[in-house]
C-alpha cells in the first residue's frame, strides 16, 4: 500500500510510520512535488490544507486522515466530498487541559501582574485566590472538552458545559444546548470555547453575549477563531463587561499588524498553541486507523460532513 503524507514534519511522520509499518510505501513531502505522486495514493496522512489544493488538483483519495482535528480547508464548498475523512481524535485533550489550567491557574494567581511589580521593583504582597469553588463553563463538550473537565475535575471547580444539544455528562452537573449560553455565561467565572467552525457557531461570542459575562470572568478561547467577534470582544474588555481574555486561535493567522488584539487591554495572544500535534501520537492513530480500513471496519474520527466535523 503507498500513503501520502503532506506535512510540515514529515520527515519525523515517515520515520515513525516506517518504524511501525514497514511494509508500507510512503511518499512524503510539504510541497508541490506530491501533486505528481497524490493519483496513485488512496490513503492520505497529513495537513487538510495541504490536501485540499491536491483535490482541488483533482486528484481523488479513498481516504484521508488528518493530523488536525479541525477539517475547515476541506470543508470547502469547491471540493468533493466522495471520500472517508477522519479527524485527529484522542491525541489532544491533556495536552489542551494543560493550556486551559496553565491559563486559569495564571489568572488566580495574578502572576502577569506579579512580574509587572517584579519589574517595577515594587512588592506585591496580595494574596491569590484559588480554582476552589470557581465555576466552569466548557462551550463544546466533544472529546476534548471532556478531557479538560475530567482533568479539571480533582480542582473543586463547578463544571457546567454547552453542547448541540441538552445531555447528561459526568463530570459535569448540567449539559446545556446553545440556547442556554446567555445563562450559563452569567453565572460562569472561566468560559472556555472549545467549539468546531461550523455555520452554527460562527459570531457566538459577540456583543449580546459577551454583555452577559460576570465583570470578573475570564474567556478563554481555543476553538476556533471564528466563534469570537473581534471587535465585539475588544469593546467589551475596554468597558470592562469580562475582565480577561486569553486567545489562541484568531480568524486570520497570523494575526495581522493591524489587528485590535495586539494591543487591546487584558488579552494574551498564545499563537495558536494550545493543542499542537504531537507525531508519535498521531501515527498511533493512523496505524490504529489502518488496521481498521484494512479490516473495513468503522474508523475512529470519521468526519460528517454535512456536519462540519
């Protein structure tokens, strides 16, 4: 079987995958000496947006596993849709736990405004406040989101979640649908936005719904960029409606120069950083994946797409 892997690393993607499968043929590459090799590959590893120009090429994959778990680039409304594709799933959620905790943990214990008294020679003897009782509002109750809130679990946070629809989810005490937001905001002291980019979710987070936040609450935002207003969110820091935001994830990246978040009080860019792919347990996941295409059994992942994930 010949794989097609299009990836920033794939030097470490065909080693690794060599490693494992060495009985595979591997074509691997980042640019547009793939689009000679894509035609005699059906399956596909790598970046959606590196393969959304080989579709858009013409060149047709029986399926294609993607190391992202956002699919965005071959949701296109220009491309076909004839094909098995599956999103990176069960490989991001410590590491997006760890960036949501390092966040909040960073905010009760002031250590932005600690280095700035650091800096300006001045003692900041002000206690901290604790994650203890904070109440924790996870927009986006998938796989990752589950994995935050178990992770934040042994915290003594109050986990409350949004979900396409009302549920029953351990840990948390109440899975709301999207209608419930306006109220959970109210009464959340950390939001986090863990939302797909799909129509429903674009422009949530605008100047409606942003009005509803607790003065004293903090956004934090590593979804997808187009599920925040910009600016909305900038307006309503400098009236003081939340009291931080933390964005990962912006509708344009890189951020231009321009942009209001650069400079906008009370909001730390972090670069789209939050949850990055991790090689080895990516290709545990294609490997596991293979086994099952091979087998023609369900795959872990797949994509619905008139679901948008």
């Amino acid at each position: 079987m010949r794989v097609l892997i299009a990836e920033n690393d794939h030097v470490l993607y065909r080693e690794l995958l060599q490693r494992a499968q060495p009985e595979l043929e591997l074509i691997a590459g980042d640019g547009p000496e793939l689009a000679a090799q894509a035609g005699s590959c059906q399956v596909w590893l790598g970046e959606p947006h590196l393969f959304a120009e080989l579709i858009r090429a013409g060149h047709k994959p029986d399926w294609v596993q993607s190391t992202w778990a956002g699919i965005t680039p071959l949701l296109a409304e220009d491309l076909p849709r004839d094909y098995r594709l599956t999103r990176a799933v069960g490989v991001f959620g410590q590491v997006m736990a760890e960036y949501v905790l390092c966040h909040m943990l960073a905010h009760q214990r002031e250590l932005f405004a600690r280095l700035q008294a650091q800096r300006e020679r001045r003692w900041d003897g002000r206690l901290p406040g604790s994650l203890a009782g904070c109440k924790v509002l996870i927009v986006g109750t998938g796989e990752i989101g589950l994995a935050v809130a178990r992770f934040l679990q042994p915290f003594n946070v109050v986990l409350t979640g949004v979900a396409s629809s009302a549920r029953t989810l351990a840990p948390f005490s109440e899975v709301a649908s999207v209608e419930a937001l306006p109220r959970l905001v109210a009464e959340a002291d950390y939001v986090i936005n863990l939302l797909p980019n799909t129509p429903a979710t674009r422009d949530i987070y605008d100047a409606a719904l942003l009005a509803c936040f607790k003065p004293s609450a903090v956004l934090i935002n590593a979804g997808r960029g187009t599920s925040v207003v910009d600016e909305d969110l900038v307006a309503a820091l400098a009236r003081g409606q939340l009291a931080a935001a933390v964005i990962d994830v912006c509708r344009e990246e890189p951020l231009p120069t321009g942009h209001p978040f650069w400079t906008a009080d009370n909001l730390l860019l972090t670069g789209h950083s939050a949850a990055p792919s991790l090689p080895p347990l990516l290709v545990e996941l294609f490997v596991s994946n293979l086994q099952r295409y091979r087998a023609g059994s369900a795959l872990h992942g797949l994509v619905d797409f008139s679901r948008g994930y």
